[in-house]
C-alpha cells in the first residue's frame, strides 16, 4: 500500500503539471489570435462611406485642435506679458547679495535674485516674503510684536482716548507721552496698509503668471495633439478605401 501510494503522488504532480502547460498554451494561443484580430483589423481597408466619416472625424479634431491650442496658447502669452510688463514697470529691484540681513538670506528666492530687476511672478512671490518680514521687523520695532493693520486700529483708537484724556486733565507731559505713541502707532498701521496692499498685488501677480504659464503649456499640448490627428488624417487618406464593389 505504501508503495502505491508513493508511485501515485508523482502521477498527480505529472498530471497538475501537463494541465498547467495546457493552460499556459491555450491562453498563449489566445493572446495570438487576439493580436492577430486587431492587426487584421488595423489593417483592413474601409468602405467609402466609412472611410470619408473617418477622414472627416480626424480633419474636425486637427482643426479644433488647432484653433483651441492657438487660442490657448496666445492667451497665455498675452496674460504673462500684461502682467511681467507691469512688474517692470514698478521698477523694483532686489538688493544686492552683500547687503542682505542673514534674515533676508534665509528667506527664498532672495539670495538667488539678489539685486536683480523684479519682472517674473516667482520674483514676485519672494518679494512678497521680504516685505512680510520687514513689516514683522518694524512691528518688533515699535514694541507691538506680532501686530497687522487690524489689530493696530483698537491700539491707536485707545491712544486716541488716551490723548483726549490727558489733554481734559492738562497734564502735558501725559499729553506728549499719549501723542508720541499714537503718532507711532498710526505710522505703523500705515506702513502696513502700504506693506500688505503691496504684497497682495505681488502675490495676485505671482498667481496670474502661473496661470499663464500653465495655459500656455496646455495650449502648447494641444497644438501637439493637432499635429497628431493630422497624421491619422494623411495616414488614412493615403490608404484609400475599399473598392465599391468590395465594400
């Protein structure tokens, strides 16, 4: 019984083996005569009819195609040109390498534009962070850490009623200490009202000029895709059709 038992496992080991090899080649044949069916396909000629609908499919794609990636493309350009000319324009420049903090170093795109011209929407953005900067340094500055223009008008309307008191009272140098730190106040709220409109057109700027860049890459890929369906165009129309008594 041993001996049977033993002889028996390699004949099944055979037996899983030959239907693992019949599968195998049954679906190695099946995959030929797939791709024998869609050479054969590829290849065959189309009916006239069939044939036209297919060159006037390909002719509307190319030209859509073109239309829309020139418009794109004119677009992007047109909208990256408004916004760098205005950038221009403004006539700000970076400053130089050897006059930078080691704050401003840190900041980027600050080194690598060093005293260069601002023209791009990515000079722009870096800009923008210097000016954030300097605008949390004279924060620091006149004693008000961490303060926006928001936050400095409750300040300077205390200051306000600070110096309306003082003046009720006639002490004068209750009016002077009032005065001078509401004349700095209101100095540091102006500066950021400056600062924070100014970085809103940097970055708006910035934003926009990406977005032309990208319109424009897009534009450019569809003029590629134009050139495409013109190919298929010429492809089809050089290989003819089926003769009308074999279509």
């Amino acid at each position: 019984m041993r001996t049977v038992q033993a002889n028996e496992a390699p004949r099944e080991g055979y037996t899983n083996m030959n239907a693992t090899n019949t599968r195998s080649q049954s679906t190695g044949v099946t995959q030929s005569i797939d791709r024998g069916h869609f050479m054969k396909y590829l290849n065959a000629r189309l009916s006239a009819a069939m044939w036209a609908r297919v060159l006037l499919l390909w002719l509307v794609l190319a030209v859509g195609a073109l239309v829309v990636g020139g418009a794109a493309l004119a677009m992007g350009r047109f909208v990256q040109d408004n916004i760098r000319t205005e950038l221009t324009s403004q006539q700000i420049s970076f400053s130089a390498a050897d006059k930078l903090s080691d704050e401003e170093k840190q900041l980027p795109g600050i080194v690598e534009n060093a005293g260069l011209p601002l023209t791009t929407g990515n000079q722009a953005q870096a800009y923008a962070g210097l000016m954030a900067l300097h605008m949390q340094e004279a924060a620091d500055g006149a004693g008000y850490p961490d303060a926006s223009y928001a936050t400095l008008g409750g300040i300077q309307r205390e200051l306000k009623a600070a110096v309306t008191t003082a003046t009720a009272s006639g002490d004068q140098a209750a009016i002077d200490e009032a005065q001078a730190k509401l004349t700095a106040v209101t100095n540091l709220r102006n500066t950021m009202l400056t600062g924070s409109t100014l970085r809103g057109t940097l970055l708006s700027a910035y934003g926009w000029d990406n977005v032309a860049t990208g319109i424009t890459a897009a534009g450019a890929f569809i003029l590629v895709l134009a050139l495409v369906f013109f190919v298929l165009f010429v492809y089809e129309w050089r290989r003819g059709h089926l003769p009308p008594t074999e279509s």
